[in-house]
C-alpha cells in the first residue's frame, strides 16, 4: 500500500474523534474523581491515548507497557511477553488498559492477568478497536469504540510492518 495512492478508509479521522468524544464522555463520568492510572500498550495506541487524555479533564497518569505478541506479519503469534515493563505502582490503583484494537484477545487476556495479580483497586478496559471475527478468548471491553470487520487495518498509530501509523484515517491494508 502506498501513502500516495489514497487507501480505502474504512473510519475517517473525523468519524475517530466523534467516538472518542463519546468513550471520553462515559470515562469521565466514571472516573472523575479517582486519579485513575491510563496504561496504554504500545506501539498502536500511542495516539488514542494522545486523543483521549486530551479530553478527560480532571487528573489522572499516563504509563505505557510494551507487549511483544505479533511478529512482522499480519497474524499474532499467540506467545506474549511484556518488552517493557511497568514503572508505575499499579497496587490500588484505578488502571484504565487502553489499547488500540482487540483482535484475538490474546494479548489484552495476558496483560490484565499480569495486572490482576499487582491487585489494582479497579481494572478496566478501554478500546478503540474491536475485531470479533478471530477471537480466541473472551474479552471483556469496558469502554469500546468501534467494531470492525475482519480486515487488517492501518493508520491512527497502526502498523503494517511500522509502516502507516502516521495516516490520519484508519485504513485497509489491501492484500
Ligand atoms: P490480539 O490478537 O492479541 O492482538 O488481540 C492485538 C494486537 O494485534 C495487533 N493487531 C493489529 N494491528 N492492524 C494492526 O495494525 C490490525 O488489523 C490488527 N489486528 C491486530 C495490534 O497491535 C493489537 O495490539
Ligand atoms: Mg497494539
């Protein structure tokens, strides 16, 4: 796919802002108050997160983990670790897991297994994106914004092969 020959959007910058409003809404009715602890898992979702802090206006900490799940392809390898570890103290902590996009479930289901047993005071899940077509395990979404079709998509801070993350719309990676 090439940035110049225009790729098919299948969600607009614009239609991304409007859900975010939308989730941003509900997390502040919930959180407000709390001082919750967002922990983002990169790459993907460094921009969502860019996105909805921007609109949750009372106090709150932002930290990122690092999870290894897909190799360079389009297909999870089901063997999860985490790269980069948690700084923060999650004990007692209100954590918000946000993530780009649920696919398997495989590697949101091992990250908030990992976080379970650091015995946070609440622990939620907020994405951007959900593909239920290729479940592998339940997955309970908090806070979800929309659900795609079974389709690779890139753009919003998502890669194929790093590549793409900088679109403004969210894409379809074609064949
Ligand atoms: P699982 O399968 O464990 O994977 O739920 C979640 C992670 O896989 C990546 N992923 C994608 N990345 N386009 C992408 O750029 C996609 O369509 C896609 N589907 C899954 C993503 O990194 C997510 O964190
Ligand atoms: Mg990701």
């Amino acid at each position: 796919m090439n940035i110049e020959r225009s790729p098919e959007v299948l969600t607009s910058s614009r239609e991304i802002a409007s859900t975010i409003d939308r989730l941003a809404a509900v997390i502040r009715r919930d959180y407000l108050g709390k001082e919750p602890l967002l922990l983002g898992i990169l790459k993907g979702s460094f921009m969502f997160m860019a996105d909805l802090i921007r609109r949750l206006d009372f106090p709150l900490e932002v930290e990122f983990v690092r999870l290894s799940s897909y190799g360079r392809g389009t297909e999870s390898s089901g063997r999860i670790s985490v790269v980069q570890g948690l700084r923060s103290v999650v004990r007692n902590r209100d954590v918000l897991v946000v993530e780009d996009i649920i696919d398997t479930g495989l590697t949101v289901a091992y990250l908030l297994g990992y976080l379970r047993k650091k015995k946070p005071a609440s622990l939620r899940l907020c994405a951007l994106l959900d593909k239920p077509a290729r479940r592998k395990t339940a997955v309970h979404i908090d806070y979800l914004g929309i659900t795609i079709p079974d389709r690779f998509v890139v753009g919003y801070g998502l890669d194929f092969d790093e590549k793409f993350r900088n679109l403004p719309d969210l894409c379809i990676l074609e064949d």
